[in-house]
C-alpha cells in the first residue's frame, strides 16, 4: 500500500464489522488541484478509504492468510457531500458476505454525522504465492508488513482501563 487512507480503526469485529477514521488534511498534496480555491477530498479517494477500511475487515477476518485485497465492484456508490480539511471521515463497514475469495460490504463514510458517501463493495483476495510460487518470501513479507501496520492502526482500549 503506498498510501494509507485510514488514520485509526475504532472498532473491529472480525467477520461482521469495522470502523475507521480519516482525518483530511489541508497538508494532503492531492488538495492542490482538488480543487484550487475549494479543496475537497476527491470521490475516488473517498472510495479508497472504503476499500482499505474493507480490506483490514477482510484481512483480519482470514487472519491475514491472503496477501492482497483488492477492489473487484463497487456499486451503488452516491456521493452526498463533501469532505473539507479538517473534517473527519468516519467509514463504517459491515460484512454481509464471505466467500473462500470474494467478501462483500456495505460501507459508508460520515462526517459529523452526515452521510457523504455509500455503496457496496466486492473485495476479492489472494496470495502472490498462488500465482508465483518463487515470490513465497514476498509474499510472508506482506503479509507480516500489514500486521506491523494494523498494530499502529489499531490499539483497542482494554474495559479494565477505561475510567
């Protein structure tokens, strides 16, 4: 993954649910052209922190057994409203199907809130192993590079210390 989409994940139920949060900000380079003079989140990215907010649901749901999750559909996606800097998007994702390689979810990301965006998504996954069988090593690299990463994403709050 080049970028990360996903700031934090505040709830994660394997095999049923997440919920993650992206916080735009102004420092964010894609902002300049989007648009000059009313930077806003542009819908593909939108869409992108769905996917990735999906793909740690699908990740942890298997256990981390496949390397790559990717975006195979999306439908029904509407856009609602914009996200500004300095807003937060908040994405929900909930699982409705898991196949042996395709999950389904109905996601939606909200600021304040507010729906700004939803639709369905289609993920599917593999292993770089399954089509190069040489590429092994890379593959255990990924797959140890996005537990490292889910270990920062996500540092569940124990009941016991909560005041």
């Amino acid at each position: 993954m080049r970028f990360t989409l996903v700031d934090r994940i505040m709830i994660l139920e394997p095999g049923v649910k997440i919920k993650t949060i992206k916080t735009v900000s102004l420092a964010e380079e894609y902002l300049a052209d989007h648009f000059p003079r009313f930077p806003v989140m542009p819908g593909v990215m939108m869409l992108e922190a769905m996917t990735q907010s999906g793909a740690w649901l699908v990740r942890v749901t298997d256990d981390f057994v496949h390397s790559i999750v990717t975006l195979k559909q999306a439908r029904n996606v509407r856009f609602k409203s914009f996200v500004a800097p300095g807003q937060v998007l908040v994405v929900s994702a909930e699982m409705v199907q898991h196949g042996p390689r395709e999950s389904q979810l109905e996601v939606q990301g909200t600021v304040a809130d507010d729906v700004a965006v939803s639709g369905r998504l289609v993920l599917q996954r593999h292993s770089v192993v399954d089509l190069w069988p040489e590429l092994a090593p890379a593959d255990e690299y990924i797959r140890r590079n996005m537990r490292d990463l889910l270990s920062v994403l996500y540092q569940p709050i124990s009941a016991g210390l909560v005041h």
